[in-house]
C-alpha cells in the first residue's frame, strides 16, 4: 500500500513528465515535422519541377506549434529577455517588488485574454486550411497553453517574490517543475 508521501512523489514525476512532453517534446517533433515538409517543398518544386502546396500548410502549422510550445519551455526556463538597466540600481527588496508587480500584471492580462482567446479559437473551427482541410481551431489552440503556462508560472513568481519581498522562505515552493528533466533544447 502507498503512502501519502509516495502518491505525492509519483503525481509530482506524472506532473514533470507530462510538462516534458508539453515544453520539449512536442516542439522538437513539430520542428522535425516542419524541416521534413519544408524539404520535401524545395525537393517538389526544383526536382520535380510541379511544387506541393500541402507542405507549405504542413510548414505554417508546425511552425506556430513549434513557437508556442517552445515559449512554455522558454517561460518554465526563465529564459526569456531582461532589459535590466534600472532595475540592478534598486534595492533588493524594490527589486522583489518590481518583480512581483510585474508578474502579477503579465498574469492579469494573459487571465484577461484567456476566455476571449478561447471564444476565437473556438469560432475558428468553422474555418479550416485550404489544402488539407485541418480546422484553424487545432492550428492554434497551442496558443491556449501558452496563456495557461503564463499565467501558472506567473503567479508562482509573483508568490515568490511577494514572499521574498516579506522576508519568508520559499521552502514550500518546488522548483522541480521548473527545471525539465529531458535536457535542454
């Protein structure tokens, strides 16, 4: 019989296994998929000399999956672009303020947008590609997790630093689920 402790673990690794897959393993595949149809393209037109329209499809598709999933690996990295000009000459604890406010705005907005996203994905399923008739809907739904990891990992911050702000431990917080366990891109 498991324990409590022992359900938590394996939930925990269940947790990173499928952010994994969502912020690694995914994007590769779409980009592999994307280079694999964007070939045959190049081999269609100048070998062949009749080009292909539905690797150009295959190509858009794969490429918008490819950046939204590959911002959520981005975001859960903390790998994204500083402009930290002022904010190294503040103090430490403005610094954690600034920190936390600015978290909480991004996780505020994607909030905000999040239902008016999904109305408009949610229409776009009357709408579909040209060539290979896929619904616009399956095409960019991946932006939803994309907002979905903003506003997770946004308010995970913002607690952090909100905590770091008052003089708390972050102990309770894991960072396990930050840090991928398939390597990096």
């Amino acid at each position: 019989m498991c324990t409590g402790g022992k359900k938590l673990q394996k939930l925990k690794k269940t947790g990173v296994f499928l952010l994994d897959v969502v912020t690694l393993y995914v994007p590769m595949i779409t980009f592999c998929s994307m280079f694999i149809a964007f070939i045959l393209q190049i081999f269609s037109r100048y070998l062949l000399e009749e080009p292909w329209v539905w690797p150009n499809e295959v190509s858009i598709i794969c490429f918008v999956w490819t950046v939204l999933f590959g911002s959520c690996y981005a975001i859960r990295k903390h790998d994204v672009v500083e402009f930290t000009v002022v904010y190294d000459q503040l103090p430490e604890k403005a610094q954690h303020f600034v920190t936390a406010s600015c978290h909480l705005l991004v996780a505020a907005a994607a909030a905000i947008a999040f239902y008016p996203v999904y109305d408009y994905i949610a229409f776009l399923n009357i709408e579909k590609s040209s060539v290979l008739k896929i619904p616009f809907n399956i095409a960019f739904s991946p932006f939803l997790v994309t907002l979905l990891f903003l506003i997770s990992y946004s308010l995970r911050e913002f607690v952090i630093h909100l905590r770091k702000l008052f003089g708390h431990s972050n102990k309770l917080i894991s960072t396990d689920l930050t840090e991928p366990k398939g390597g990096s891109l």
